[in-house]
C-alpha cells in the first residue's frame, strides 16, 4: 500500500508540475525496492511491458517508473522542461540526436554497447537496440485481382490509374505534428525525388493525415483506409498476427529502417539501474523470446547486409539537418503544398 500511495503522490506531482502531455504514467513496483528507475519513451505499453518485465525478473529490487508520450512531446519534456527521468527512449531519432548533440545525454559505454555495429551507437551516448522497417500498408479489399505495388513508381502509376478507388481511402502521418512521422518525411526526400511525385499524387486524393501508426492501422482494418504509407512495421507484424486484414510492403525501390534508441540523460538520478537497462536493451538479440513478445525486431546487422533495399536511418549529425529551423520551415511549406494542395 505505502509503495502505491508513493507512485499515486509522484503521479500527480508530476502532471502538476509538467506542462508536456503525458499518454501513460505506469510504475511496475518491485516487492523489496533496492533503487528506482524512471523511462520517459514513446513505445506503447503493449509492446515494451514485455522487456520491463524481463529486466525487472533479472533486477527484482527496481522499481520501474515507465511514463510514455509522442515523440514531440518527449523532446519537449526533456530540452524545454527540463523533465528528471533517467532513461529517454524514441522512435524519433532525428529528435534524439538532438538531445544529445546539445548536451543533454551522459556518455557510457560497456561490452554490451561495444559490441552494437558502428551505424547502431553515436558518441557512446546514444544507442540503437532495434531496427524496424517503415512499410507500406495494404488492405485486403485494395488489390482483390491484381499484384500489389512494390515500389513507389509501381505505387503512383495505380493511384493516377484508379484515382477514384483511392480518393480519401489514403493515409499517411501529419508530419507537422508528428515528430517521427517528419523523420521519415525528410529521409524519403532525401533518398528519392519520386518521393515527391508521390505525395503529390496522394494530395491530389485527399490523403488523410494520422499522428500515429497505431490509428492508421485501426482504419485499415475498419475499412476505412485501403493504403496507409510510412507505417512502422513492428506495429502493423502485431496487429496483423492478432486480426489480418491487412498486407506489409517492404518496398523493393527502398525500406527506411527505423532505429528505436535510448540515452541515459545527464541528470539521470539512478546511474547503476540506467546502464543496466542500456546493456539490457542492447543484448536485446540474445533474447528471441523478448523479441517475439514485443514484436520489436532487434539490430541484426546481418539481415541489412542480405537486403540492400533495407536502409539503416544513420545515426549522426546528418539527421540535423532538417531540424534547422529554416529548413524545417521550408520542408513543411513543401510537404504542405503538396499533401494538402492549398
């Protein structure tokens, strides 16, 4: 009871206290607390309680504090409010550089962390512990008698072809309010100029705009979306094991793979708990089992070099560049006047 009233007590504080939206505020208490550790992420519950779990079995004495917000708003948590967490998780590997880039993430490092490839860690501060692909979605009901698209060229000669079967059935992120949505944005420009003709040609078909993967898919499967573009894939590999309905595309032209990372923040109140947790999330190959239950598909280095399609966002510097703010301001007026043709 006294833990409970504790985690009820630090729960109110802090929305009390932070101005940044707050999803989920979850605390995994241990039965003879030996420390805490406080996760600010952006991975859903169902997908990362399964590692929780798993560290907390092999640290039974950590009390897990694991609060969860978009990737916008964790950045605004951690560089605006000066939020205390130990640990940041995000899809939003642009938005990570960043933090750490400005100071905010220690440097660690370990065998654990050592033994990631080079294009998975940056600066021993931040480190990748999953690579998942960003996928095209396809409804069941899209393609009854034909060959889905399996590249963007493919792809835009059937939305020109069949403009009225697609018309406002197309659905893809809102990068002005979606942090990870505006990542994969800017990395699809960057990789190709029918990255472009592309958005235009779902502009012109009233392409509907989502802050997350999780409510495109929940159309898809109502029958309300027959494509949704730029899906994380682990997402969509759960919810199609748990009801189909529904095709993943790797697109063969190329398949941006999104590193999900984590930093231990400089202020970070429990250090010990932190780096195991690094080391943890890093040996996450070793563990199919946690793989399986989470449905995030650990860095596997292998598999990138069989599939020269599969593209590793790169960590680094690189990823600023569409952080500047003229740049980010001259990519949306881009991104606007071709998505939402006004």
């Amino acid at each position: 009871m006294r833990h409970a009233c504790l985690s009820l007590v630090l729960s109110l504080w802090a929305a009390v206290a932070l101005a940044f939206e707050i999803e989920a505020d979850l605390t995994y208490p241990a039965e003879v607390e030996t420390g805490v550790l406080t996760i600010l992420s952006t991975a859903d519950r169902e997908a990362f309680e399964p590692i929780l779990l798993a560290f907390q079995a092999d640290n039974p004495g950590v009390t897990i504090r694991y609060t969860i917000a978009s990737t916008a708003e964790a950045m605004k948590a951690v560089a605006d409010e000066g939020a205390r967490f130990d640990l940041v998780i995000s899809s939003a590997m642009d938005l990570q550089t960043k933090l750490a880039n400005d100071g905010f993430a220690a440097t660690y490092r370990s065998a654990a962390t050592d033994a990631l490839p080079d294009w998975a860690r940056w600066r021993n501060q931040l480190f990748a512990f999953t690579q998942e692909p960003v996928v095209l979605i396809v409804s069941d009901d899209a393609f009854p008698d034909g060959e889905v698209p399996a590249t963007r060229n493919a792809l835009i000669e059937v939305l020109r072809d069949q403009p009225e079967r697609f018309r406002g059935k197309i659905g893809t992120y809102d990068v002005r309010e979606s942090g990870f949505g505006y990542l994969l944005a800017t990395q699809d420009a960057r990789a190709s100029e029918n990255s472009w003709r592309l958005l235009e040609i779902m502009g012109r078909l009233d392409t509907r705009l989502y802050c997350c993967s999780g409510d495109m898919l929940r159309d898809i499967r109502s029958g309300d979306l027959l494509l949704a573009y730029n899906v994380l894939g682990s997402y969509a590999a759960a919810q199609q094991a748990e009801a189909g309905g529904f095709r993943i595309v790797e697109m063969e032209d190329f398949s941006n793979i999104m590193l999900r990372t984590v930093m231990i923040l400089n202020g970070a109140e429990n250090r010990e708990e932190s780096a195991a947790m690094v080391d943890f999330l890093a040996r996450l190959g070793g563990r199919p089992d946690l793989v399986r239950a989470s449905g995030l598909p650990a860095i596997d280095d292998a598999a990138l070099r069989d599939n020269v399609a599969l593209r590793p966002i790169r960590l680094g510097p690189g990823l600023l560049v569409f952080l500047d703010r003229l740049k980010r301001r001259t990519f949306l007026r881009n991104w606007e006047a071709s998505i939402t043709q006004e």
